[in-house]
C-alpha cells in the first residue's frame, strides 16, 4: 500500500483528487492510503510515498512548503496541481516529480500518475549505501530496523543483528532516508515503521527485539504517523 498525501486548501479540488486516485487504483489493481491537509503547518516528518500540493494555499505558499519538506526529505516524489502555470520553472528548484495545471482531466492525471508509481516502485528496492572506517557498506532500506547516536557515531541497526556504524549526525540520516518509512521519535533515535511490532504509551517494540521511546514534544504526532502508517486511520 501506498501512502499518499493531498495538501489542498480547497475541499472541491482535494475530492476531486481523490476520485482520480481512487479511480486509479481500481484501474490498476494498486492500494493507496490518502491523507489530505489544507496546508503543512503540522507536516513535521515524512510519512507519505507521494505529495500532491497545491501552490496557492491561502495561507502559505505550496512552492515555499515544498522547499521546507526537501530540508528533511530529499526524495518523497511531489506532484504539483495548480492553476498557477507559471510556477513550473520553479519546480525543478524542489526537484518537483511533475506538475497537473486546474481543471486537470482524468487521463491528464493517469499520466502523472504512471510516472510517480514508476519512481515508487524504484524506491522500493532502493539500497542504503553508508561510508564507515572500514569502508563503503551497502544494505536494502528496508533491513534497516533503527538508527540511534552514540556520542559522534550513528548507528545503523539491521534486521540480522548486525549494527554499521559510521561518523555523521541523525538530521544527515534523516535526510537520506526521505520517502522511506522511517520516523525520527526523538533527538537521538529514528525508527522503520515497517518493523513496529507493538506500540504501548511511548514505548515502541520493533522486530529485533528493541524497544525505543518517543520524546514527550514528539508523543502525539509519532503515534499519528504510526497509527496513519500501520493503517489506523488517514489525516
């Protein structure tokens, strides 16, 4: 299942997106879980595979949103739905997937639509290449359990029990690790969603045993992002 996020100030516009990648789906035998926010004041982390985003958000600027996202999330693809054509120059600034301009038509929307699930289905199989002492390890993202700070060191948990450790710092790893399903829940630990096995209070169970804690200021939106994630609900 794909995660999909909508921010669209107008509801009309934001249904009418959803009927398109409903209708998609059903065309094409996918799974898509869609979340809509009218704007992205409270996006704090990534949690989607793929963004559709107004430019003309009323309150803020969907051009200027998206540079905010690329500090913390380098690779989420973002589709752009504005009647604002002008703007598509400025796109390629945010590495923007592609743009649909309002009134978009169906088989319009297909198009972009293809082309975003192409750039999924290569994220899927994505590699994590980290450089350490003892020189360049590479592993599939998603045998990535965690990844804490220990003094300067950030370590990389595996599924197998391995840790790979190399010199850097969690807002680098953060980063990288865009438009993926990991989640930072504190200053010093980010967690694979994928491999959550139980969540109590703040105490979070992933498969290799682990067991990793929310920061209080975090509480409420991680345990939105799991929820959201695991299939509990949408925004």
């Amino acid at each position: 299942m794909h995660r999909i996020l909508i921010v669209e100030d107008e509801p009309g516009a934001a249904m009418a997106l959803r009927d398109a990648i409903a209708r998609y789906g059903a065309e094409h035998s996918e799974q898509f879980q869609v979340g809509w926010m009218r704007n992205t004041i409270d996006l704090d982390g990534p949690a989607f595979d793929l963004i559709f985003m107004d430019i003309d958000l009323g309150i803020e600027n969907g051009m200027d949103a998206a540079r905010e996202i690329r500090e913390f999330d380098r690779s989420t693809p973002i589709i752009f739905v504005t009647n604002l054509a002008q703007y598509a120059v400025q796109g390629y600034e945010v590495k923007a997937l592609d743009f649909i301009v309002k009134p978009f038509t169906y088989g319009s929307f297909a198009l972009r639509m293809d082309r975003a699930m192409e750039v999924l289905r290569r994220q899927e199989g994505r590699s994590i290449s980290i450089q350490t002492r003892d020189g360049l390890r590479i592993f599939p993202a998603s045998s990535l359990v965690r990844v804490w700070m220990h003094g300067h060191d950030v370590n990389y948990g595996l599924s197998d029990g391995s840790v790979v450790v190399a010199r850097g710092s969690l807002k680098e790893t953060e980063a990288m690790l865009g438009g993926t399903p990991f989640l930072r829940i504190s200053s010093g630990c980010i967690i694979n969603m994928s491999h959550v096995r139980g969540v109590r209070d703040a105490a979070i169970t992933l498969s290799d045993g682990s067991v990793c804690y929310i920061s209080r200021a975090n509480k409420r939106r991680c345990l939105e992002e799991i929820s959201r994630y695991l299939g509990g609900g949408s925004a």
